[in-house]
C-alpha cells in the first residue's frame, strides 16, 4: 500500500535547512533543497501542498509584488492547509530608532544583504514593504486564509493561518490595490491586480533578456 507523503515547503529558507520539509530560495549559495525565484509560478499544482512556512520572507516583495508571490502560495495549498508566517513588525521596528538611533534602525527597515555574515544574498536580502498586525491579516484574508492567531515577539510578527476557500485566479485579478502616491502624482488611485500582474511579467521578460534567470544558474558544488 503506498503512502501519501504530505507536501511541506519551507520557502525562502537560506541556510536553515528543516528535515520533512522542501527547502526553497533563490540563492544557490544557501544549498536549498530547491534554487527557485519565488517571483516566478511556483512549480506545484493547485492545491497540491500540506503546509507553507515562510519566516522573514514576505517582506522582501514589494506592494505589488507581494499579490503575485502570496498568490501562488495561496494556491498551491490545499484548503485545510496551514501557513505560518514570520515578517518583521514595522511598528515596532519603527520605535527602534527612538531606543537604539538612526544606523540600526536602517538596518531593520532595508534588510540585511550578508546572510549569517558570510553569504551575500544581494537583491534578495532587501525589504520592501512592511507589515502591521492589521495589515497581514487583511492582506491574507483576501486569498481565503483564515488567521488562527498572531503573536508579536520580539521585532516580529508571527502569523498562523489556514487556508479556509480557494480563491480562483479571476476573482485575485480582480484585487484593486491602492496607491496614495500614484493618486497624488500623475496615476490612479487603486490599479487592478491583472493589470499589475502583466506590468510585472513584461518587467520580468525584459530582465531575462539581459541574465540567466535563476533556476537555470548552476549550482556549486
Ligand atoms: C532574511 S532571510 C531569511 C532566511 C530564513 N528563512 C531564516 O529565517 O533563517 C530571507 C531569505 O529569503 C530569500 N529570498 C528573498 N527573495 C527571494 C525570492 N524571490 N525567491 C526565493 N527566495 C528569496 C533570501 O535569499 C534569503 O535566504
């Protein structure tokens, strides 16, 4: 009688390499289990994966990047399937520059790019958005993950969900996604996520024209 084995991937892992679990991350030099680009379609079927865990990772996509990165996850999990997130708590960090002054705050904010002081992971290693308690709740809701709790420890936030209803690809493309910036300038004030999504893919294109893309970089050995 063959065994179902559960799908557990363990994306953006670096160097923290969890036995049962598919250690993912786009850089080569961390020795995942997997190189891949998390900005790229994950290589797993719809509904097909047990769990996700994601610790100081979503942070590193940017406010429109991040829809079609946790949209993938969203997807690749089976309803009924956990999600435990870890990103840091932007609130608090932004306290840290009251206590600890202006350098470390800094580098709370942008991410640190030489993992554990011996890796540079580059571009990969830079944060880009910010997350509240309220903010990552709401954000995840909208891809049918319930949030079961959320605990703030220390600089971080640690979110655990489970996915409640598969949200199907038309309804995610539908998403409007805000931006105070572009309505004060020359733009809109919210874009939808179908439209962001074919900006980012062309932006994608155009880079790999120019270098290998990740996944096909060889590994060292
Ligand atoms: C702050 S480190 C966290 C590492 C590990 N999760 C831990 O807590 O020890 C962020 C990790 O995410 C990875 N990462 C960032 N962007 C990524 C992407 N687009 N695809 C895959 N991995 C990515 C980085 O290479 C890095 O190893």
């Amino acid at each position: 009688m063959s065994v179902v084995q559960s799908i557990k991937l363990h994306l953006g892992c670096g160097t923290n390499k969890l036995p049962g679990w598919v250690n993912i991350d786009s850089v080569a030099g961390c020795q995942p289990d997997r190189v891949l680009d998390l900005m790229q379609p994950l290589p797993y079927a719809d509904q097909s994966v047990d769990e996700i865990l994601a610790e100081d990772l979503l942070e590193h996509f940017d406010k429109y990047m991040r829809y079609v990165v946790f949209g993938e996850w969203a997807r690749v999990l089976k309803v009924g399937g956990k999600i435990n997130l870890q990103v840091p708590n932007f609130k608090k960090i932004l306290f840290r520059y009251f206590k600890f002054g202006f350098d470390n705050f800094v580098d709370f904010i942008f991410g640190e790019n030489m993992w554990r002081s011996e890796i540079y992971i580059g571009h990969f290693g830079n944060h880009k958005w910010g997350y509240s308690e309220e903010n990552l709740k709401a954000f995840v809701s909208q891809f049918g993950i319930e949030t079961l709790s959320v605990e703030a420890k220390g600089l971080n936030l640690r979110l655990f969900g489970e996915k409640r209803r598969h949200v199907p690809i038309e309804e995610i493309d539908n998403f409007e996604i805000h931006s105070h910036a572009n309505a004060t300038g020359q733009g809109r004030a919210t874009l939808p996520l179908r439209f962001v999504r074919e900006r980012i893919k062309q932006f994608q294109n155009d880079i790999e024209k120019h270098e290998a893309p990740i996944a096909k970089r060889p590994v060292p050995s």
